[in-house]
C-alpha cells in the first residue's frame, strides 16, 4: 500500500474486458495505480498488482458517484488523478428504422451520458492531481456510416462535448483528449451482433424484409472488416495519458485515419465512396 501512495493514479471505465482490460496491465506495466472500473467483475483484475477494481455502471449516475467516493476515499488517490479515460462503450446497428427505442437509447447512455455523468464525478479527482480526460471515441464521431447510425451519433455527441468541455476545462489547464481507435479485435462486434438480431426477432417481419439487401449488404461488410491488434489502440491511449502536452485527438489506425480523411471530402464525394465500399448501390429497395 505505502508503495501506491507513490504512484501516479488513473481510472478507467469498462476495465473487464477487451481494450480496457489490456489498458489495465499496459498502464500497471508503465508504473501507474489502476483504478479500473468493471460493470462485472470477471475476477481476473483483482489478482493483479496495484489495481484496485471498482464496480461502476457508467448510465447509473448514483453508481458512478459511488466510484468517485471509493476512489476517493482510498490512500492511493490521495494526490488525485493523473488521468480519467472514459472507455466503456458498446455498439447498437441496424437500418435506423429497425432499431428498437430503447437500443436507441442504450447507445446513448452508455457512449455518451455514461462519459458524463463520470466526468462530472471524478472531475475533482482530476483537477486535484493536475490530470487529464481521455474519451475514447471512434472514427464514425468524423464520418457517420450506414447500419451504424446510433454508434456514429453517439460517438459525434461525445466528440462534440469533449470539444466544448476542453475549452471549459482550460481555466484549470485540464486537458480533454479524445481517441479513435480503427476496428479492433474485441468481443464488442459480437456483442452487437447479438444485440441486433434480438432486435430483428422482435421487428415487424414486413419492415425486416424492406431491409434484407441492406441487411446482407453490412453482413458482408463486417465479415470483410479487418480489425487490428488491441495492443494498438493501447499503446495510443497510453501515449494520450502520457504526453506532456497531449494532442486534441489521437488515431489508432489506418482505417481510422482513412474515415477521419473522409470526413474532409465534399459530401457528395464521400457518400459515393461510402456507398459503393458498402455496395448499397447494388441494394435494391424491398416492397413496400
Ligand atoms: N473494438 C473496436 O473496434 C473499437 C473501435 C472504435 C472505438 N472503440 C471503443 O473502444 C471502447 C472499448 O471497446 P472494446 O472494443 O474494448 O469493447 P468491449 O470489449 O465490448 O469492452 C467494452 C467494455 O465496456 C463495458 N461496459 C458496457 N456497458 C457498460 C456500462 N453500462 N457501465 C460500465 N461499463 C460498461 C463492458 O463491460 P461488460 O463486459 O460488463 O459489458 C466492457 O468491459 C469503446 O468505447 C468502443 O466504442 C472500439
């Protein structure tokens, strides 16, 4: 314990599994006290050293005020935060016609509430330690795709909130930094797969078949996808958290940098080439 009071400290979200998790043992290997929130714990953090795991459902604001007071409380933060990174995230799909109000809404409390409702709380933490914010975000906040609206949006909104939060956050020279990891090999493509098809089980059967070109067509695209190596966007969160003077935005990734050029091209343009690597061109319209 007295060996963690000399530790620079951090917390982060979504520490169970996938980026998060890597994140963890990256950052304890760097030198740092984990704080590592966990919605579920699975066990495998708590037999690390100099972790402590704190349960934290990022949509419940109690919840993460709860987090806060823990990590407070606890020696290890005596000196603040040395940085917060909002990484718990989970993907909703579909055609936007097909997706349920209330995925809809799950999109958003996780992805983009979530991230504020921990910020607020843990912002004295942050200021206390002379720390930073890192959200983790993704290339679809530049350019929106298609059966990926509800991400896409959801990431744009935290994008647009970290924009305005930094300038805020300036008068206590507290950056806020965002990431956007390209695809990455995690369980969270699968996770969303599940979720969409109990969507589609409970969707009017005339509505779904309206969709079924489209439906292939992403299909299609996601089993074209490559995703990259976690240790990738680990290593660009780690360099986030590290810099002395951090960038607004970091990218892991080329296809991440390749939709953040997209977002640059006239709309035009970019929805031509986005229909076609989707070949929604092809697609034709169900009956109606
Ligand atoms: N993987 C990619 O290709 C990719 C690309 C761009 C951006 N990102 C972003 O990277 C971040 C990490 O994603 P990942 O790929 O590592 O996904 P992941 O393996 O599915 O991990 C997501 C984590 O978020 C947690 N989480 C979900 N809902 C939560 C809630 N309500 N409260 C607290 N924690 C919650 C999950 O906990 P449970 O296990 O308990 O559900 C899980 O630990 C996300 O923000 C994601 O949008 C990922």
């Amino acid at each position: 314990m007295s060996e963690n009071r000399h530790k620079r400290a951090v917390f982060l979200t979504g520490a169970a599994g996938g980026i998060g998790e890597a994140l963890v043992r990256e950052l304890i290997e760097s030198g740092y006290l984990v704080f590592a929130g966990v919605r579920r714990s699975r066990g495998a953090l708590d037999a690390l050293p100099h972790v402590v795991t704190v349960p934290v459902d990022v949509t419940d604001p109690d919840s993460v005020e709860d987090a806060a007071k823990e990590v407070s409380d606890h020696p290890a933060a005596a000196h603040g935060l040395h940085a917060l990174i909002n990484n718990a995230g989970v993907i909703v799909q579909g055609p936007l016609e097909l997706v349920p109000p209330a995925e809809l809404r799950r999109q958003f409390e996780v992805n983009t509430f979530g991230p504020t409702h921990v910020t607020r709380s843990f912002l004295p933490l942050v200021r206390s330690g002379g720390g930073r914010v890192v959200n983790v975000s993704a290339p679809t906040a530049r350019t929106p795709l298609p059966m990926l609206a509800p991400i896409s949006a959801s990431k744009a909104a935290l994008q647009a909130l970290s924009d305005a939060q930094r300038l805020e956050l300036a008068a206590w020279n507290i950056p806020v930094i965002v990431v956007e990891p390209g695809a990455t090999e995690t369980s969270i493509f699968a996770s969303a797969d599940a979720a969409a098809k109990a969507a589609a089980g409970s969707a009017d059967p005339d509505l779904l078949a309206l969709y079924a070109g489209h439906r292939a067509a992403f299909a299609e695209v996601m089993a074209r996808q490559k995703n990259g190596p976690v240790d990738r966007v680990v290593r660009t969160i780690v360099a986030a958290v590290e810099a002395r003077r951090p960038k607004r935005r970091y990218v892991a990734g080329s296809d991440a940098r390749a939709l953040g050029m997209l977002s640059r091209l006239p709309a035009g343009l970019r929805e031509r080439l986005i229909t076609s690597s989707f070949k929604l061109g092809k697609v034709s319209a169900g009956a109606a």
